[in-house]
C-alpha cells in the first residue's frame, strides 16, 4: 500500500473517530477537569491529569467509532450521517470493530498506570460506552446512558486522584447527567424528524411539546448539583460567580431553541462547550483564592 492509500486510510479512521468535530471531546473534558480539580485541591497530580486528558480523547473516539457501527444500517437514510465512513462505505464494520478494540486497549493500558481502585472503576466506563449506541433502539433514554458514560470519567478521576469517591464526586456525577441529558436532547432535537421516520428513539421525541420546558428543568436540576458540590467542596464565591455565568449560557441556549429550528437547536447544542468551561473557570479562580478543602466523606 503505498503512502496516498495509507493516508486516506488515516483520514477516514480520523473521520470515524471524530477527530475533525472535537466538540464530543470539550463535552467529555470538562466533566473530568471539574472533578480532578476538586479532588487534587486545584493541583491535579500531573500523571493523573495525562492520563484522563488522554482517556477523554480515546474514549470519545471510541465511542464515536462503537455508534456508527451500532447506527451503520440508519446513517445512510439520515441526511445529517450519510456521509460519515461507514455509511458510505469508506470504512468497513469490521475495521470499525478494529478501531473501537484498539482504542479501548490504549486506554485501558493508560488506566494501569492508575490505582486499583480506578481499574476496577474504567470496566464501568467501557460497559457505558460500549451499549450507549444500541439504547436508541430499546429506550427513550439513550441520553440519559450517554450522561451516565460521560460521568463516569468523574468518580474515576476522584478514585485516581484520592483513591475513593467522596460525596462530591457523586454530586459532580449526578450534574453531567443531567447536564449531558439536557445539551444531548438539544442535539436530539435537530434529529428529530429523521428520527421518527427510521423508529429510533430519543429523549427529544419523548418529550415533544415539552421539551423546551423539561430542558429547562434539567439545565436547572444541574446547576443546583454543581451548586451543592461547591458548598462540599467550600470553592466559596469565585466558583459561584462562574455558575453564575453558565446560568447565564442556559438561558441563553433557551432563546436558542425557542423555535425549535434545527439549526438552532445545533447551536445551543455547541454553546454547551462555554458552559462546562465557565464551571471549570469558577473552580480554577476559587482554588487561585485560596478555596477550603474538600470533603473526603465517602459516598
């Protein structure tokens, strides 16, 4: 094979993986900062915070590659996917599989590197990612698992980082659900037409004419458990005043989606990106100031 052939082969996998839209990977990134800031007092162990950075990269490559997949007889039918590798026939299923193998085996010899605890914890992780694509077809919550995954990296971080998982890992835990359901449901509602004609399911079609108004509640629901991890962590004003902020971006992503135009909805989907990075700026500038120490109750 000679080297045009071997990049274009690179590109497609790179395609697959997502590399080109990195939005997946902010979205998955500031979950895991938020959580490696709290438990290492604002200075994550470098080690540590390599590895998940690394971690958050393959995993949201391998979840991508796992979906497509899963969604390889729906994507041609779907404006939106058509044209990603499988759906047009530039990958092949079986070297997708590949691909999803070996970027799970990458970041399982990364977790190594990490305490038992946190090895024990990655097995959970692998299982979120891998059924993730396959709940569209048996539930009207695929979101909701898709939170439970992208959450999942925030107990690993605290087991890596303290060697437990403290009550405020579970309430950073309990926030990326919802705040992954509600952003994801956004995403779902660019969808939801196609999404209705090929019988897939998701929250966005659940919720129908309530969906502005159950987003809203989610948005709502997550703040108060960022609020709550704050006042565990006693991060004091300066992490206030950037929840503060994303307050204001989820009212923001509201007036985005008040007409339910997809393209819309699209944006309010990507502005989720400056939400999670206005919860890590308030933690960063609260531990800058000084913030008081996190509580090592066990949850």
């Amino acid at each position: 094979m000679d080297t045009g052939k071997i990049r274009e082969r690179l590109t497609q996998y790179a395609r697959l993986m997502r590399l080109d839209k990195p939005i997946g990977i902010y979205l998955l990134l500031w979950p895991t900062l938020w959580a490696l800031w709290i438990a290492g007092e604002g200075k994550p162990d470098l080690l540590v915070l390599g590895v998940f950075v690394a971690g958050v990269v393959l995993m949201r490559s391998a979840g991508c590659v796992i979906n497509d997949y899963a969604d390889r007889k729906i994507d041609p039918h779907v404006a939106r996917t058509c044209k990603r590798p499988i759906a047009s026939g530039k990958v092949t299923a079986r070297e997708a599989l590949t691909l999803f193998g070996v970027l799970c085996a990458v970041a399982f010899a990364l977790v190594l590197l990490m305490n038992r605890l946190t090895i024990y914890l990655s097995f959970g992780g692998v299982v979120l990612a891998a059924i993730y694509p396959f709940m569209k077809r048996y539930t009207h919550l695929p979101q909701v698992v898709l939170g439970a995954a992208f959450g999942w990296a925030v107990p690993m971080a605290f087991a890596a980082q303290t060697g437990e998982v403290p009550r405020v890992a579970w309430l950073l835990f309990v926030a990326t659900v919802l705040w992954t359901t509600a952003y994801d449901t956004m995403y779902g509602m660019v969808d939801r037409e196609d999404d209705v004609k090929i019988g897939v399911k998701s929250t966005a079609i659940l919720f129908g004419d309530a969906d502005r108004v159950v987003i809203g509640v989610l948005q709502l629901l997550a703040l108060g458990a960022l609020a709550l991890a704050g006042q565990a962590a006693s991060l004091g004003g300066y992490f206030y005043f950037g929840l503060a902020l994303a307050a204001g971006l989820a009212l923001y992503q509201q007036y985005l989606i008040r007409e339910r135009e997809p393209e819309a909805c699209f944006r309010a989907f990507l502005n989720n990106h400056w939400f999670g990075a206005a919860v890590f700026s308030g933690i960063v500038l609260a531990y800058l100031a000084g913030a008081g120490q996190v509580t090592t109750t066990s949850g």
